[in-house]
C-alpha cells in the first residue's frame, strides 16, 4: 500500500512520486487492487489543537483505490495529477493551478469521459497529492495564480530585483504564489491590515492610509490565497507584525478569518505553515453596525447565510470563545448582513479617516 | 292555391327514404367519409367477416387480402378466405342488402354486429364506380361453386342480380369477393397495412397473405393451431336493457304472460326473479306482453333496477387468452420484453365482458415519443378516434412513471412500447355506428386500469433490472477505459513499461472483488436473472465494439 509518511522527511519530491509509482507497480503485479493511504480531509479528521490555536489534521486516513466504483475516477485523476507534477519537476518549470488543469483536461479515447471536467477536480487531486507525497503544493512545482496585491513602507528582494512597496503606483506589488524566497530588506511599518475586498484597497491606497498610519495594507480577492498567507505567517514571525482582518460583517467574512488564523479544513496537513495565529479581527463586526450608523444598510439573511453561520459556530475553534460567542449571536438575531463598504455611506473616506483609526486606537478586536 | 294548406303540397314530396338511399347521402356515419378510409373499411368489412365465418365453421383462417391500383383513385380489392361458404339463396342477401345477417339479433361476441358493413362496402363501390361486386362462393367439394355479379336496389334495398353462374374453383370451401371501388392507398398509421398487421397481433391463429397495390406481399403466418374458444349467443341480461329495446322485445315477443316474456327473453330470470320485477314494478305478471304499455314498460324498467339479478353467464365471451396475445405480440412486434394479461369477465350494463391488455417494450419500437396504443373490440383494431376512446383515457389516466415509463401529468406516456388493449364483449359500446372508440362506461375504465397496472409493474421490474444491467455495463466499460490511463501515469512514475502495468491491471478485471464492484446490488434476488438475460447480450455488444474499432 503506498503510504503517505510526514515522519520520514524526503528532500526530493521527484524520488517520492517514483516511489510512489513503483509501489503502485509492485501491488499491480501482485494482483492486489491499487491502493494509496492518505489522511482523511474532512471536518471529521481536523483537530483542533487549543495551545497553538491552529487546526491540524487528525489520524484518520483514508484509502483510495482503482477498482471501486467511487473511488476509479478519483484514482485517475490523483495519478494523473503525480505525473503532471512529475513531468514539472523533470524539466523544472512551473505551472499554475489552471496549467494543471489543462494538462490533464483530455477525453479518454474512443469515450466521452474526461479525466477532468473542472479545475476544482484537478486542485482536490493535487491537495491529495501534497498528503501522499508530503510534499507541498508548491514544491511539487505547482502555482496558485497570483491574486492579491499589497502596500506599505517595505523593501524587499526577489528574484534578484528589489521592490519598494511604497513606490508601486496605483496597483501595489502584486503577491506572486510562492513567497518563499523573498527576504525583506526593511520593513518600517507597524501592523498589517488584510482585507477581503479589492475595492476596499484600493480606497485606502488611493487615501494613502498605509503612508498616514505606518502600515502594510494586504488584500486578495475573496479566500485567501497560500501566497498571501504564507507572506503574512512569515512577516508576522518574523518582525512581530500584528494583523487585523477586515472583512464583510457576515458568515462568509468570519470564515476568511477563521482560515487565516486557524488554518483550513482542506488544508489543515498544511496549518503549520500556512496559519497565522496572531490574526485578530478588526471588523466589521455586529457592535460596529450600532456604533457607526449601519443599521440601514443590513441585508437580510438567507436560508444559506443561516446554515453557515450555524455550522462556524460549532467549530470546535469558536465553541469556547465567549467574545466570538457573543458576537455570533448578535449576528443571528440580527438574521442580517452588512458590507464593509457600507462604511462608504458616512463619507468616501470615512472608513480611512475615522473608522479604522479609531478601531486600532481602541484596540477594538476580536481574537 | 292559396286556399290549400302548404302541408298538403310539402306532402307530395315527402316520402320513405330506404336505408340504402339513406347510406348515400351519409356515408361517413358508416366510415366511408373519404376515399383513404374507403379502401381501409372496405378491407376491414369482408376481412372481419372473413375471420369470423372460419371461426364458425371451426376451421383455421387463410385469407389472401390484394388491393390493385386499376386506375387514378381507383382500386379492386380481391378478399378470399377458406370458410365454409354461403348457400346459394343467402349470398345475394349478405353481400347486397343493408342490415342483412345472421349476427344482428343475437347476442353474441363477434367482430361484425349490425350486419351492415359488407353491403355498404358493395354499395359504395356502386356509388363510386358503377360495377358491380363479384362473389364466388362453395360450400363443399360436392357442390358446384357459385358465382354472381350483385348491385344494391337503393329504393327497395334489396339485391339485383346482375349475374348468376356456376363456375370452376379450385377451393373445397370459400368465399372470395371483388370489389372495385374509388379509394386512395398510402401507408402509415389508419392504412390498410397497420390493419392487417394489428388483425394479426390479436389473431394469431389466421393467416393472411397481403399484396398490396405496390405488388409488395406481405404473408402473417399463423403462430398457434388454437381457434378461439366459441362463443355462445347470449340473451341479453334485463341491466342491461333500454326502454326503445325493451319495447321493440314486447312487441314482437311469441310469449303470453309478462312473467313468461322475462324469463324467456332474458337471461338470469327465473319464476322468481319474474315474479319479484313485476312485483317492483307493481304490474301483474299476468297481462300479456302485448298490451304492456309505454308507461307500463318504464315500470317495469324501474322494477328490474330494483331487483337483485345475479350477473350474466360469461361463457357468450371468447378473449384471447394471455398466451395466445403473447404470441401474437412476438411474431408483429420486434421488442425484447413482453407481458399480457387477460382479466376475468366483468360486466357493465349487463353485458359481460373481458379486459386484455399487452405491452411490447423495447427492441426496435422508437424510444423518444410517445408509446403506441394499440386498441381492438372482439379482435378487431379500432384505428380511429384514439382521443375519443376509453381506452386511451384509461391509458393517460395511469401513471406510467413506476413503470419505467415517462409521462408528464395524464398524457400518453413516452417510451419504446406499443400497448395493447382488447374488449372482448357480446355487446360492445362504441360511441358511433363506425365502430372507431369504445364509451366510458366506469366498469370498463376500471378493468382496463386494472389490467394495464398488472402488466405496469412487470414492465417496471423489468425495466429496472435493465436500467441496472446498463449500469453495470458501464461500470465495467469505465474500468477498462480507464486502465490505459493509469498504467500510462503508473509506467511514468516508476519509469516501468506501460504495457506491463496495463497487463496486469487488465487481468485483475475478471477477479471476483473487481466484480463485485460492478455488481453493486447483487443481493437483489432480480439481479441473478439479468445476469442471465444480459451477460450474454453484453458480450455481444462488445465483440461487435472491437470489430467496429
């Protein structure tokens, strides 16, 4: 049975995947049905662990073999996505996410089956892959797409060129997928602002918050990518950085905290290097629709919007905590929603000149 | 003039119009409304009787059916049978006098009733043509074989002999008429060749021989030496009688009491039961039948609706039987399941009668549109008004969607497969003199349900137990699509030869735990047959996929 094993270390992806395929080899030989061992990705099989506060992967595995109706066409799809990965290696280039996707995007001959239809299959297939070979994502050559953009009084070093952050334009310096080999020359800001929303960037980038506050304004679009994670993890290790989350005053909005700060159920074989412990969330929370004058911008729940919060807090990370608790509640007698650009209607700048300000002032968080 | 009343000059020209001067002026009451269904009734008038003097005679059916293109909407449809004849004296009187037969004033299941239908045939190829109709007929090898050349005297109705001979014929017993008449061949539904070809379904001890005016032949042969059980004529059961007929029976009775005329003339009515409707009825079973009023017989109505009568003897009834329609069902009909069943006598108005039904599915019948509804009344297919019929009603009214057809709320279900609904009754219920949809009558309606449910849930297991085959079929396709796949990413991995990993994988296909992925619900007690009935068929798809590769 190919095992996945995180004890023994591996310095070389490409031996793991040709290890990988001579056991598959050796079971075939034998007669045995084709089996790989992996562990289990589901809520199920995520511990959390109460002293470091991140989520982790539990001790269920699972099993994936060919010759199971269930389970064939997942099996295809995994080895294929270890050849791709393969192959990458082989000849050291790298490829995006969607690359991938079209690699492995054909139609079986003489049949009308594709061995992937949509990339969420090739991007599950890969995840399973970092489990079985417990090799990164990235070290197996494999890109997210760049998707998030940054701001703030940083220099850095990358790919032999060096970057001010400060000096970018309108656009900032976009976050390439891998952050691994950037080194930060000199960072002078005193906190992170990560937020949910692109256009709320852009407003603090066009008021130049990160010059007037002294600090470093992150977003990406919606989830949060593994570049950008991996970019706040580090500045946050590294130069003690605090980072407050802004995001939507809805379910959806807690989430983006709670996988920035806990890690991810889908990924939690990677927390140790992708969560951020020391996030906080600055809002928007319930207390500041009452506060700054947002109740006439409430967008009542759907039935969707009811069942995800319900599910987030009995998320064994949130189950215990009082504050998070209390605001949970608030959200669902509320059975309503607000946008962070709701801020918008106090004035364009409102959310530059007053509220944001005044929130760090006050140290108003939720951790 | 103007003193006279104007009645008296409206009388000179009022006059009695015959029944054959009536037919001419309203042809389509008897179906001949246009020159396609001309040549269809025409066929389907001697092929029933035909059929039906065979049966008689307790002799196997053979008919030869030929329709010649003689001209621009002209045709001569040639019908001979191998039954026993028709005397010498009767054959002007069948062939050429409307309402003429031996059938009318029993009751009695049999496919012609009012005794109309071949003469009008005869009278509208008069009409159209001016020939007269040709017979031949013997009645054994030591008779002569006599043949006559008949037209229809429309003012009396009566026959006029054009022809009287006797001539050579090389049949022992038989009967064959000539008809030229004005008419349109085509094909397709409502033509002389689904006729025929339904005639078979349901008749699967005759033979027919078919030429068509293409001089294409097409032969149904006989698939069973079983002729249909006889029918016994039958009196009419007094549920079953209306005032008109009730008055018709008092008039022309030979019985002199009122008590005697009902036990007489009806069936399931003893001293008693006679006793107890007059009684009902409050009239005397003493007066004689004669002076039994109009009033006198609406009382007597309401005295039989009012007594308990047991219901009708159900031997007057001759159904197909399951077997036989199963049989009929496979020789016209390429499909790859088959059910029929045939119901126990019911009865509606006092008249006993059988439900059958059949469903042929799959095969070569066309998937995507709606099922074909087959209807027949004593083993004759009805052709038209399916809208109007009750057995398309009981059809729609069904949901069909258990049974593994689809149907959108009452509609005709869709699907591969031809339905098949026979009635067979003494008395029959159409809801016109052609003869074309029966009426709804609840107890009918119900029956057909009833049987239609019966052969539903044998469809739906049936196809069930396919749709799991195919599922299982695929199952196993996958496997093998995808085994090129794998052993090529495997061979890459593990820097091996492809077709070694291939080999391997490919033997482990035919291993019991590889099958028993593929047949995932194999503790199904259906799913031991269907292994049965599709492993083989399976393996043929297969060998025919390679050699098409």
């Amino acid at each position: 049975m190919a095992k996945s094993s995180k004890s023994k270390p591996r310095e070389n992806p490409q031996l793991r995947l040709k290890e990988l395929g001579q056991d598959l080899a050796q079971q075939i030989q034998k007669g045995k049905n084709p089996e790989m061992e992996f562990g289990l990705r589901s809520l199920s099989n995520v511990v959390y662990d109460t002293k470091s506060r991140t989520l982790n992967l539990g001790s269920k595995t699972q099993t994936r073999s060919f010759f199971n109706v269930g389970h064939a066409k997942k099996f295809l799809q995994t080895v294929e996505m270890a050849k791709v990965s393969k192959t990458l290696l082989d000849v050291e280039k790298h490829a995006s996410l969607r690359d991938v996707f079209y690699m492995a995007k054909r139609t079986i001959p003489n049949s009308t089956i594709n061995i992937v239809d949509e990339q969420a299959e090739s991007d599950s297939a890969i995840e399973d892959m970092e489990l079985i070979t417990g090799f990164s994502r990235e070290q197996l050559n494999i890109n997210a797409n760049k998707m998030g953009s940054v701001a703030g009084e940083v220099t850095i070093e990358d790919a032999g060129d060096t970057i001010n952050w400060a000096r970018l334009g309108s656009g900032g310096w976009s976050i390439p997928s891998n952050v691994e080999s950037i080194e930060f020359n000199s960072v002078k800001a005193k906190y992170i602002i990560y937020m949910e929303k692109q256009a709320v960037w852009e407003r603090l980038h066009e008021d130049k918050f990160w010059k007037k506050q002294n600090c470093i304004i992150v977003t990406s679009q919606g989830q949060t990518t593994r570049g950008i994670r991996r970019l706040l993890g580090r500045m946050s290790e590294e130069f003690k950085l605090p980072i407050y989350v802004l995001a939507d005053n809805d379910p959806w909005g807690y989430y983006i905290y709670s996988v920035l700060k806990f890690g991810s159920i889908s990924l939690a074989h990677m927390t140790s290097s992708l969560a951020v412990p020391q996030a906080k969330f600055l809002g928007v929370t319930t207390k500041d629709i009452e506060e700054y004058g947002l109740k006439k911008h409430l967008i009542t729940f759907k039935d969707v919007d009811n069942t995800r919060l319900k599910q987030i807090m009995d998320y064994d990370w949130f189950k215990n905590n009082k504050p998070w608790q209390k605001e949970f509640t608030a959200m669902k007698r509320n059975g309503a929603k607000v946008e962070i650009q709701s801020l918008s209607s106090r004035g364009i700048t409102f959310i530059s000149d007053t509220y944001l300000p005044e929130k760090i002032k006050r140290q108003d968080f939720l951790d | 003039m103007a003193d006279e009343p104007i009645a008296l000059e409206l009388a000179k020209h009022q006059k009695e119009i015959s029944v054959a001067e009536f037919f001419t002026k309203n042809r389509h009451l008897l179906g001949f409304d246009n020159k396609r269904k001309a040549l269809l009734m025409t066929v389907k008038e001697a092929v029933d009787n035909s059929i039906d003097a065979c049966e008689e005679a307790r002799v196997l059916p053979e008919i030869s059916v030929e329709i010649i293109e003689v001209g621009e909407f002209r045709y001569r449809v040639i019908i001979e049978d191998n039954g026993p004849g028709i005397v010498k004296k009767q054959i002007p009187n069948i062939f050429a006098r409307l309402l003429y037969g031996s059938k009318f004033h029993t009751l009695k299941q049999a496919r012609g009733q009012q005794g109309i239908g071949i003469s009008a045939a005869v009278l509208y190829s008069q009409l159209t043509t001016g020939k007269p109709a040709k017979i031949t007929s013997r009645i054994s090898p030591k008779h002569p074989a006599h043949y006559y050349e008949l037209k229809i005297d429309t003012h009396k109705n009566m026959p006029e002999i054009i022809k009287d001979d006797e001539v050579q014929w090389k049949k022992d017993h038989g009967t064959k008429i000539e008809i030229d008449l004005e008419a349109d061949y085509m094909k397709g539904r409502q033509s002389v060749d689904e006729y025929l070809k339904q005639t078979a379904v349901v008749n699967p001890h005759v033979t027919i021989v078919y030429t068509n005016p293409k001089a294409e032949q097409v032969i149904f042969p006989r698939v069973t030496d079983q002729l249909p059980v006889e029918s016994k004529p039958i009196k009419p059961h007094p549920y079953g009688i209306e005032l008109g007929m009730l008055l018709t029976m008092l008039k022309f009775t030979q019985t002199r009491t009122l008590s005697g005329f009902l036990q007489e003339e009806f069936s399931r009515v003893g001293t008693g039961t006679a006793k107890e409707i007059c009684d009902n009825a409050g009239l005397s079973p003493g007066i004689k039948p004669h002076d039994v009023t109009r009033d006198h017989a609406e009382k007597l109505l309401k005295g039989i609706q009012n007594t308990k009568i047991i219901a009708p003897p159900t031997d007057c009834l001759s159904p197909i039987t399951d077997k036989e329609l199963e049989k009929g069902l496979r020789k016209e009909i390429a499909a790859e399941f088959y059910v029929t069943t045939s119901r126990s006598p019911e009865v509606y108005r006092g008249n006993p009668f059988v439900i059958e039904v059949g469903i042929a599915y799959g095969g070569e019948i066309p998937k995507d549109q709606g099922i074909t509804i087959l209807r027949f009344a004593n083993r004759v297919p009805l052709l038209y008004q399916e809208g109007a019929c009750a057995m398309t009603d009981a059809i729609t009214e069904t949901s069909w969607k258990p049974y593994g057809l689809e149907q959108r709320g009452n509609s005709i279900p869709v699907g591969p497969a031809v339905i098949v609904v026979h009635m067979a009754s003494a008395w029959v219920p159409f809801t016109s003199e052609s003869k074309e949809a029966i009426a709804h009558y609840q107890e009918i309606i119900k029956e057909i349900k009833l049987a239609l449910q019966e052969c539903g849930r044998q469809l739906g297991m049936y196809v069930r137990r396919k749709s799991r085959a195919s599922q299982q079929m695929e199952r196993m396709n996958m496997f093998e699509r995808y085994i090129p796949e794998i052993a090529d990413s495997i061979a890459f991995l593990a820097g091996e030869k492809k077709e070694k990993v291939e080999e391997g994988l490919r033997k482990m296909l035919v291993k019991p735990e590889v099958q028993s992925e593929v047949i995932a619900d194999s503790n199904d007690s259906d799913s031991k047959l269907y292994k049965m009935d599709f492993g083989k068929k399976g393996e043929e798809e297969e060998r025919q996929e390679q050699q098409e590769e």
